[in-house]
C-alpha cells in the first residue's frame, strides 16, 4: 500500500516568510509522518509538502485508518516565526492489487495511483482510496486540456448569448455570453466540467480572448443595425492577474469600434478576494477604460458593504439559488430585497439570475430590480437562434437617440 501526503500550506509559508522557514515546517511535518508510522515504514519527500509512504502487509481498511489518523496529527499548528501556523492535510492511497489486464502494478503505478486519489480529495474528503473511475476522469480532463485548443480551431467551442431585460419596461438591455463545447467523443460538455480543468492547465486566459472576440464581433453587428445591445463576458482570476490583460481588452475594443460601455466583465466575490492585491489594480484599470463591471453570484461569497465599496463596479447580481427560493422562502425573499436596496444605496445596478417564473419577474419588478436574467426570458441561445428569438419576441422601436430598442413581447 502507497500513501501521498499532501500539506496544503507550504507555498503560503515560503511566499511570506521565505523558503528556510517553509522547509522548518517540512521537517516537522516529516517527523509526525515518522512518529505516526514508525521508524521501519519507508518515507521519501517527493516535492514541496509532499511524502510517500510505503506499508507493507497493509489491509485497505486498515490503511484508511491509519490515514485518517495520520491527517488528525498532520494537521494540528506547526510553530513558525512565533507564529501557530494551521495545516490542511490530504491523503490518498493505492492498494497493490492487479490492473485491468490482470497484471501487477509496481510501485510507480501505485505512486501515481495514489497521486490520482490524493487530488479526487479536492471535492471535500480529505483521505481517498484509489478507485479505477478515478483515473477515467483525470484521463477525461487531460483529453480535454490537450484538445481544447483543436477543437477551438476546429469550431466545436462555440458562445450562446442568455438575453437580459430592463424592469419595468422589458426591453433587451444586453446579453451574458457563455461558452459551450461539443467534443466529438464526449458530446456536449457543460462549463463546470472543461472551464475548472483549462483554467488548471493555464489556458483560461486563450478561452478568454476567445469569447471576448466572439462577443464583440455580436456587438459590432447589433451596431451596424442600429441596435445598441451589450454583451457581458465572465472573468477568471487568472485573467485579474494578467497586468497586460487591460491594454488586450482596448485593443479588441478599437479593432471593432465598440464603445467600451458596451462590454461588461463579470467577476466572481471568491475570484476577487482570492488575491485582491492584484485583482483590484487590474479592475480599475479596466474601469478607467469606461467598461462595466458586475459582480456575479453575488450574496454567496464575501458579501460585505465595505467590500463592495471598495471594488469600482457598476452591476451586482443576485444569485440565482436566492431568486429561484423566493416564491417559497421568506429567507431568500428577504436576502433579495436586500441585496437591491443595498445595491442601490451604492449606485448600482442590480441583475437577478434565475427568474424562471412570471411571479418572480413581478416580484423583483416590485422590489425595484433592474433587469433580470433567466429561463422565463430565454434560455443560453447559439448566434443564430439568438437572432430568430430576437425577430420572433421582441418589437423594434425608435428610441430616444439614433437607435433601435427592442422590447419583449408579453
């Protein structure tokens, strides 16, 4: 049986108080590993924070115990610096039993096994055994990872475009765009399951430029029809630590003419907060450009009043877990009108996600909220179908300058 230990805390402790202390924190954590095994258990530190451990004549059973043991002791305070430093300890562990074709896997298959289960702790538990469905799913994601760019070329990444209306006048105010892939093995695949796994591999910010592109060329179109309708395109953190990240977004402003309050950059509470030493130089910078900023899912993350004073947007919008709950929780009502009285003391626009019913359009109309997002308006639509449901549901008429504004058919 192989054990992977993984301490989650070693890059934080070098980044602030340099490598020598990082290392401190290694040893003592090696001479736990040592202390909890045993002096006859074989130990290696592969990289970083992280150990293998050999048990032989190890039943599974009894190695997650000893696993689960181990964390307990792992992830007790490491005195650093004067200071009590708390780790988080993963685990994972392979058994030495034969593979599909029925041969014996060595030692660096069970290494590599136990790799796999180590990272499967990501989900929540954080000691895992090794199971064969494991390794389906990390050879899917780097299928995906090694393919994307392909598949980009090749037109099986495509945008759909979920249309947004004003309250009360219902008129089309704009467009969030996501991304959408067919793969030609696995079929269509949902965001969730490729964007986590591209944003791992450093590819987000080519996904990125992608929709960016896609959406602006959509913009450039509406404006040569008269119709100014604005397109709102989500963020990565990777993308808030990109400092040329700005000066790329101009550039694709100024090759389509669109004037920048056209485009909208939605960013997550967490995205933010994860490193807003560098996030919020690069959002106001966007800012300075005359772009919109929202801050999506919001009331889900680090919802604060000084947190959202700090950060130079113009949207927020209310997640749709709170929206979707309104009809049949007082709580969720309740957390709703809040976040648009809150959002309108401060100046902001207020978005609702996930209105999927007429009682729920009325009920946020009545609150005040300014524009709603959801399957009663439309589902996520690809470019052409976008357009029929445009010609089909709404009216076209002159607004109050030289363009055309489009209204929702009731």
């Amino acid at each position: 049986m192989v054990l992977r230990i993984d301490l989650d805390v070693f890059s934080t402790v070098s980044d602030a108080l340099g490598y020598s202390w990082a290392d401190r924190m290694v040893i003592a954590a090696g001479r736990r590993i040592r202390d909890a095994l045993g002096p006859d258990v074989p130990l290696a530190r592969l990289e970083g924070a992280s150990f293998a451990a050999l048990l032989v004549g190890c039943t599974q059973e009894n190695a997650h115990a000893s696993a689960e043991r181990l964390r307990v002791q792992l992830s007790a305070p490491y005195p650093v610096d004067r200071l009590s430093v708390e780790a988080n300890a993963m685990i994972g562990y392979a058994a030495t039993t034969s593979d599909e074709n029925g041969e014996q896997v060595d030692v660096d298959g069970l290494l590599q096994r136990a790799d796999v289960a180590v990272r499967a702790t990501r989900g929540g538990e954080e000691v895992r055994g090794y199971a064969p469905s494991m390794g389906q799913i990390f050879l899917r994601r780097f299928q995906l990872v090694t393919q994307f760019r392909q598949s980009l070329e090749d037109g099986h990444v495509s945008v759909h475009y979920q249309p947004k209306i004003s309250l009360p006048n219902r008129q089309v105010q704009g467009v969030e765009a996501l991304v959408r892939w067919v793969h030609p093995e696995f079929g269509r695949l949902g965001p969730d399951e490729f964007v986590p796994a591209i944003e791992a591999a450093g590819l987000i910010g080519v996904l990125t430029s992608f929709v960016l592109e896609e959406s602006l060329k959509r913009v450039r179109k509406w404006l040569d029809e008269g119709l100014r309708i604005s397109a709102a395109v989500n963020l990565s953190v990777r993308n808030l630590a990109d400092e040329d990240f700005p000066a790329k977004v101009q550039r694709e402003l100024e090759r389509f003419d669109i004037p920048p309050e056209l485009l909208t950059f939605e960013l997550t509470e967490s995205g933010v907060m994860s490193d807003p030493q560098k996030a919020l130089p690069i959002l106001r910078e966007l800012h300075s450009l005359g772009i919109e900023l929202a801050v999506d899912d919001f009331g889900t993350g680090y919802s604060s009043l000084a947190y959202l004073r700090q950060l130079p947007v113009d949207q927020v919008k209310i997640d749709k877990s709170f929206v979707l709950g309104m009809g049949t929780d007082l709580g969720d009502l309740a957390v709703v009108r809040s976040i648009v009285e809150l959002g309108h003391s401060l100046g902001l626009t207020v978005v609702a996600e996930g209105v999927e019913e007429d009682v729920a359009r009325d009920q946020l109309e009545a609150m005040g909220c300014d524009v709603a997002q959801g399957y009663l308006i439309s589902r996520p639509l690809p470019e052409d179908r976008l357009e029929a449901w445009l010609q089909a549901r709404t009216a076209r008429s002159p607004g109050r300058h030289s363009e055309t504004v489009l209204t929702l058919l009731t």
